[in-house]
C-alpha cells in the first residue's frame, strides 16, 4: 500500500545521477530522504532492511551503483555486490513492504552490434563484467517485484562527478590536440535531465500507483552522436562560454587505436519510444544539459 505522505528513499546520493535528484527534490520541495553509501550500504541486506522497514518509503529511488567500467573486470565482486546484490537487497526489501522501486540500469547491457537504436526488449548481450553485473541486477529486481520501473540510461555527464565532460576538459587544458574514439555510437544524457525524469515517474507513482505501466524503459538525450562528436561540442562550447581561450583539434580515432580493459559497445543509441509513450515523456537535448552544466562549472 503506498502511503502518500511517506518520503522517497533514495541510494547513491552522491552520484552523478543521485546529487542531481537530491538538488532537484530540495528545490521542488519533495519529500526526499537521500543516503549516501556511507549511510547506506545497498549491498548489505540487513542494512537495507532495516532503513526500509523503518522509514516505509512510498517509493525507493536506486541511484547507487559500481560504474568504473574497466575496473571492474578486475573487481569482479565488488561490481556484483553492488550492481547485483544490491537491487536484490532493495527489491527483497520492498516486495516485503509493498513499496514501489525505481531502478537505474544502462546500454551496457547490449552488445552494440546492432544497427539502430535499441528497444526495451532487445536480446541483451553484456561485453563486460560492469554491463552483466547491470543486466543480473535488473533481473533480481524483475524476479522479486511487481512495482518496479528500470530506466537504462546511456553516456551520463552531469555537474556532481566524474564524467566525459570532466575529462575533456581538463585533458583540453593540458595538451595541444586530443584524439577521441569516432567509431561508437550513442546518446550523451545528462544527469539533471534523468533527475527531472525520475522526479516525474516519482510524481506519477504518487498520482496514482495502479495505472502505472511498471517494467523497463529507456531513457537518453538527443541527438545520437559519437565520443568524437560528443567531445567536439564540450570543447567549442567550453570555449563559447569562456571556459577554455581557444578550441584544440580533437583527432576522430578507432575503438582498436584506443584499447580498453572493457569492450565498449560500438551502438549505444537507445529507442525511447514506450517511455515518451507510455509515459508522455519528452526527450531531453542533451546539448542544452551540457551548457547548463558548463555554466555550473564555471561559477
Ligand atoms: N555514468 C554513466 O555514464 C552511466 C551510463 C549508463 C548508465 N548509468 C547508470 O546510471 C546510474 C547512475 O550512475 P551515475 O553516473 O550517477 O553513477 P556514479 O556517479 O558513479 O554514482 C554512483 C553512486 O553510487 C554509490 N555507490 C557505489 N556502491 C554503493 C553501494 N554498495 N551502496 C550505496 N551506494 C553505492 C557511489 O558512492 P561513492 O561516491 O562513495 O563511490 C556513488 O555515489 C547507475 O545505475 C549507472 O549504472 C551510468
């Protein structure tokens, strides 16, 4: 039973995604209780249970997650406890208590080589331990819950964390002329943008949990783009706004040219369709997140 004026829980309060929907609720006035993984452990079953049964959330927000890609493939069990163990432990919990959960997954868990965009229901195929950990964590959710919504979110940049965005920047700084991979495809998202989507499911649960469509969406900004366009726009931007005095040629490199721990997947774009549907979501451009994080930047 959800009870309406009970507050949201959230995990992962200090991520990207996680600070973002803390300053957004703070500003919106919502409820929110916001634990950072210092406050709570999401692999730590006991721990979950017990914040759970004691604050009877109407809703649980899962922002927390292990996101260092290459890492993982050497941190193979940290990466499970937290990516799968961790929504099992919040899925347990709120099935126990009837509460509804949101969970955050991402385009990891397909292996790219389709053409197009992705749908919910396409065959996932993992390339790393990072995107398999996601994809077993949605399914402990999909296997202990009724009332969940996993939202796969791809390429996140935002003001709070470490990110794409970042590194240019302070790569852009350092050197005469980058090279940036050309060959993978995608759609940059920023952090306020999945923020305010999160806010608005969080909104519509509250309106009314029984006509919620519950089950797995995808969630990105426009327009689809490479690393290479993605970085081009951060460092001509960067300079518009007088954040770098000049812009630095950035050199399009293959996937093979730039090797990484982690097989990235070469096509990342996601279909939003049933979100925009089902939800009347509109999609987020992801070029006005980046100015608007630019701008926080500077100050
Ligand atoms: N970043 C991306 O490009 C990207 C792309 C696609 C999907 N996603 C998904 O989007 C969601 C949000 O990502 P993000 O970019 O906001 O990630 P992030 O910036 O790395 O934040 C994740 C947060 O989770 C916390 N955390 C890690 N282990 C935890 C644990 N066991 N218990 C509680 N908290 C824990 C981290 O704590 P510390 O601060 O102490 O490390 C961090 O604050 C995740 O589900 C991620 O998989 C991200």
């Amino acid at each position: 039973m959800m009870k309406h004026n009970s507050p949201i829980l959230l995990t992962g309060a200090n991520g990207q995604v996680g600070y973002e929907v803390t300053r957004l609720a703070s500003e919106r006035g919502y409820a929110l209780i916001a634990l950072t993984r210092q406050q709570l452990d999401i692999g730590d079953g006991k721990a979950v249970e017990q914040i759970v049964s004691q604050l009877h959330p109407s809703l649980v927000i899962n922002a927390a997650a292990y996101t260092a890609v290459d890492k993982a493939e050497q941190e193979i069990e940290a990466a499970m406890r937290t990516n799968r163990q961790g929504p099992a432990n919040l899925a347990t919990s709120c099935q126990i208590h009837q509460i509804p959960l949101i969970h955050l997954s991402t385009d990891y868990v397909f292996d790219g080589n389709r053409s197009g965009a992705y749908k919910e229901d396409d065959p996932v195929a993992p390339t790393g331990i990072y995107g398999q950990s996601k994809w077993e964590g949605e399914e402990e959710v999909r296997t202990r819950l009724k009332q969940y919504l996993i939202i796969r979110v791809s390429w996140v940049f935002g003001p709070h964390g470490n990110n794409f965005v970042k590194t240019m920047l302070r790569l852009a700084a350092e050197r005469d002329e980058l090279r940036v991979v050309a060959d993978q495809h995608g759609c940059p998202t920023c952090a306020t943008h999945i923020a305010k989507a999160l806010l608005s499911l969080a909104g519509k649960i509250k309106e009314g949990i029984d006509d919620i469509s519950w089950g797995t969406y995808h969630f990105c900004g426009l327009p689809e783009t490479t690393w290479h366009g993605f970085a081009e726009t951060i460092i001509k931007e960067a300079c518009n706004i007088g954040l770098l005095d000049h812009v630095i040629p950035i050199h399009p490199i293959t996937t093979s040219e730039y090797p990484t721990p982690a097989r990235r997947p070469q096509n990342s774009a996601l279909d939003c369709h049933k979100i925009m549907n089902t939800f009347g979501m509109k999609l987020p451009n992801w070029q006005e997140g980046l100015t608007s994080m630019l701008e926080t930047v500077t100050k």
